[in-house]
C-alpha cells in the first residue's frame, strides 16, 4: 500500500503545482519528473475496500474492528470503520480510553497510515495494552480518499462541518460516537501542503501542549519542527497552536475531566513514508508521555 501510496501522492503534489495552486508550476520541476507525471494520467483514484481490507486484519488477537454506520454516495455503500483495542482480562485493571482519528480530509493519506501503523506498534506494546482502551476511527472521509481531495463527495470540508448541526452523512456518524463514548483523549492526523515542518494542534486541557511538546520533539527525528511564529494564520510558539478553526473534529467535554485535544501535521512535501513514520512516532510518544504525566501525578 507504501508504495503505491507514495506515486499517488507524487501524482497529486505535482499535479497542484499543475493547476497552478502555486507561484511555480510543474514547467519548473525536472524534465523526466514531467514526463512522470505525465505518465500517470490525468486522474488517478484509491481503492476504499483496500483500506478496509488491510484494516480488518490487523491485530485480531488484540482488536476488534467495527462498522459504526454507512455512507452512500454515487449509487454505491461505504462502511465506516473504527478499530477497537479489546479490554483487559483482569476486572481490576485500569485502562484510559483514547481515540485517534484520520483520514478527515481525503488527501491527507500519511494520518491513516500513520493510525494503522500505531495500530501495530500498540498490539506489540505491553505497557500500552495494559494502560490503554484505543480506539482508531482510521478514515472519516472514505469518498474523499478515493479521489485524493480534501473535501467529501458532496464537496464539503468536513473539518469545519463539525458540532455545527451538519447534516454530512459522515459527520453525523462521527458526532454520534463522540457522543456515545467519553474519551480522556483525543489526537488526529492531518497534512499540510503550506507547511515545511511537523507542527501540532493542542487544544482542550493544558495537559495537551504537555503532551504535544515531546511527541514533536521526537518526531523531528525524521520530519524537523516547524518553528515559525504564525503557522496555518495561527500564532505559534515553538510549533505548538493553541486554537482551532471553528467546525473542526475534536473531543465532547463530559464528566468532571476536559479531554486533551492534539492534532498532528506533516509537511506534503516530505516523502510519504517520511510523513507517516514521523506521526506514528508522535502518536506513540503521546501515548508513553501521558503515562509518565499520570505517574507523576500519583506520586505528588
């Protein structure tokens, strides 16, 4: 799925600076990287039930996946998937449960890969088995995907859809299980194409920079932080933003605990498995730091 996944997203970086998106234009790259282009297509699409396929097997000994409603565009059915850790077999264990959402935007692959990808490192984790209920909803915008824009079907941005009493098929699903389940947690993935480092959204309780801090931290192993004091139109210190565009998917305060809310972002321009490897890293980080902040917390 890498591989193809990194000439779709070849395809579609170039084929932006094709349609004039930017001040340069595909007439300024390489002539053989035209030519690869060109070779390509006019068009390109994704394979939804690939994805569903390659979700269904992961980690059967450790999760569960589940539909959790249908969308129906252009005379065809897609299900939605959320991937569900199992609960500890000692009724005395305690587990926080945790959600991790991608695949909002349809263009923004290296979030879904990266869920997955947490997927396998978290089945492989015995701390994070024990500490943690995860639950990964892996692609909100399965039309989206397929035809490697940002909006859905319907030609909406669903990331400003969000707790504005949208009637997108796929926001009212999401809403539903927000609603349904009280989440201690909540971290995304998103791509930016502007951007030329990672840079992370950390909104809800003041526990989220403390989280967010490390996880860039570690993360620009691979992809280096974005530094720059206004990022997205946003004021940003250290490549950390403390707001959100209103509309944006993000946690349901219930209980007595505000959720920590923190969205990871990945520069297009770096190298697909580049991207993916440097949130799946951020993903983790914030998992193992939120344990080390609950610890010290006990300890006080």
């Amino acid at each position: 799925m890498m591989g193809e996944g990194e000439r779709d997203e070849t395809w579609r970086v170039l084929k932006m600076f094709a349609d004039g998106r930017f001040q340069h234009t595909l007439q300024d790259f390489p002539p053989t990287l035209q030519s690869e282009f060109h070779s390509m297509g006019a068009s390109r699409q994704k394979d939804y039930g690939s994805l569903v396929a390659a979700t269904r097997i992961l980690g059967k000994e450790v999760f569960d996946v589940q539909g959790i409603g249908h969308l129906n565009f252009g005379g065809r059915e897609y299900e939605l998937l959320k991937i569900v850790s199992r609960p500890a077999l000692s009724p005395y264990a305690v587990q926080v449960p945790i959600c991790l959402v991608a695949g909002v935007h349809g263009d923004e692959p290296d979030g879904i890969l990266a869920a997955l990808e947490l997927a396998r490192r978290f089945a492989g984790s015995p701390q994070l088995l024990s500490n943690y209920s995860l639950t990964i909803y892996p692609c909100v915008n399965p039309v989206g995907y397929e035809r490697m824009t940002r909006e859905n079907g319907a030609g909406k941005d669903l990331n400003r859809e969000f707790f504005l009493n949208s009637a997108e098929e796929e926001v009212v699903v999401m809403e539903r299980e927000l609603r349904a389940h009280e989440f201690i947690g909540f971290i995304s993935g998103h791509s930016d194409y502007e951007s030329f480092g990672m840079y992370a959204y950390a909104t809800g309780a003041i526990l989220s920079e403390r989280l967010a801090k490390p996880a860039l931290f570690q993360a620009s192993s691979v992809i280096p932080i974005n530094t720059d004091t206004v990022i997205d139109g946003h004021p940003a210190q250290h490549g950390i933003i403390n707001q959100k565009f209103p509309g944006s998917l993000g946690p349901l305060s219930k209980g007595t605990t505000e959720p920590f809310d923190i969205t990871i972002e990945t520069p297009n321009l770096f190298a697909l498995s580049k991207r993916v490897e440097a949130q799946a890293i951020a993903f983790e980080t914030i998992l193992h730091e939120y344990r080390a902040v609950a610890a010290e917390a006990v300890n006080l």
